[in-house]
C-alpha cells in the first residue's frame, strides 16, 4: 500500500504529488484492484460500483478478470449545519456516524435528510439501471468499489446493503482514500482494498489522470452502466 504524505509536515500532499496523477486513467485503477482483488478473494466475486464515481472503475476491474460487475445506487445524508453525516444504499437502512449525537431537535431534520436521500436514490436507480434490480448476491463474495473516497459512508451504507441482501463475504476497495476513511472502515470491521491512502484529509488534488469534470465522470458511468445491464 502506498501512502502519499509531505515531506515537510504529516498530511499535506507534496507539489509533486499534485502534478502527478496517482492512476493514468480510470480504467487503470481498475485493472489495478483486479489485481489485489484476485490476490483476496475466491471466484466467483461480484464487484458493485458506487454511484458514480466506482463505476468506471469497477467495471474496468470486472474486465480485467476480477469478477461480475453490476452498479450499487447511495445517497450522502447531509445535514444542514453538520455536512455529510451518514449515506444509504438501494433501500438499505441508512449508516449515519456514530459519532453524530442528534439533539431533540435534530431528529425530525435528520429524518427529512435521510428521506431526500431515498428520494435521490429512486431517481439515480432509473439513471444507472433504469427497471433492473441489482443482481443476486445470496451466498456471493461481494466487493463495493469506489473511486477517490474523502467520505467513507456511501462505501460503508453499500457495504451494508450487500450484507443485508445476502452476500457472504463483502470487502471494501477504492482506487484512493485518505487515512481517516481507512480507520472507519477498519471500525465498521471491514477488509479494506486500497492501493494508495493519502494522509491529506482532503485527499489527493489529481488521482485520476483523464478529465476530472464530475458531469463528465457522471454521463460516462451512467453509459458504463447501462452497456453493463444490456
């Protein structure tokens, strides 16, 4: 595992490392985790790539061999005043960080958040799979796959979603993370794949080395994942 840090101070990304992206490509972070996927886990795997920044990268390591891919749809639960304190998945329970303690008066927001969530959800499920449901996952080993994760709780809630949907082993992998997302995951008692954790919490200026539009990223993973369920 690499780690990227500073030479001066703990936490801050070199200049170096800023100009240099960590993959060349999406696809190559990819074929990267079907490498340490293969070294992991026992056929037959399926790899599910959170919306949407996972799912060029897990359908890149599903081409390079790691397994079946397939599309898992979460939501950031935000808070007005807090940010991002917990996400879902599918119709999955929604993970919230315990750390997050809601006074009295934050239960009914936390509840209307929660519920924008679900709402994106529906609307992002007929975007990535339109009527499909997400494929079988009883007695599967399941890997949930994102991108470049400064928030650990869309991979968590996924995560979860695929043990409540029957999967017998589900590990957690992403291209790049920062330390503080290694250390909830490692609490939530998950294996954890990652090639490269960045000590910045903000994670690393430049991980991919193709475009970095985020409308961009999205139009391609919605097509990725529509030629995935054709």
């Amino acid at each position: 595992m690499r780690v990227v840090g500073s030479r001066r101070k703990i936490g801050r990304v070199t200049d170096s490392s800023a100009a240099t992206p960590l993959y060349p490509s999406r696809a190559a972070a990819g074929a990267v985790l079907a490498r340490l996927m293969a070294q992991r886990c026992t056929p037959p795997i399926t790899l599910l790539g959170v919306t949407p920044t996972g799912v060029e990268i897990a359908a890149s390591a599903a081409r390079g061999g790691a397994g079946t891919f397939d599309v898992i749809v979460g939501a950031h639960v935000r808070l007005e005043g807090h940010g991002i304190i917990g996400a879902l998945a599918e119709d999955g329970d929604a993970v919230i960080d315990r750390q997050f303690e809601p006074g009295f008066e934050l239960i009914d927001p936390l509840n209307s958040a929660i519920d924008r969530a679900r709402r994106a959800i529906k609307t992002e499920r007929l975007l990535f799979r339109g009527q499909r449901r997400i494929r079988d996952l009883m007695e599967q080993t399941v890997v949930v796959i994102d991108g470049h994760v400064t928030s650990p709780w869309k991979l968590l809630a996924a995560a979860r979603t695929a043990t409540d949907l029957g999967a017998s082993r589900v590990l957690v992998a992403a291209a790049a993370a920062t330390q503080g997302v290694k250390e909830r995951v490692f609490a939530y008692k998950y294996e954890f794949i990652c090639p490269t954790v960045v000590l910045d919490p903000n994670g690393h200026p430049r991980p991919f080395g193709d475009p970095q539009d985020p409308s961009a990223e999205r139009l391609r993973s919605i097509v990725v994942a529509r030629q995935a369920a054709a």
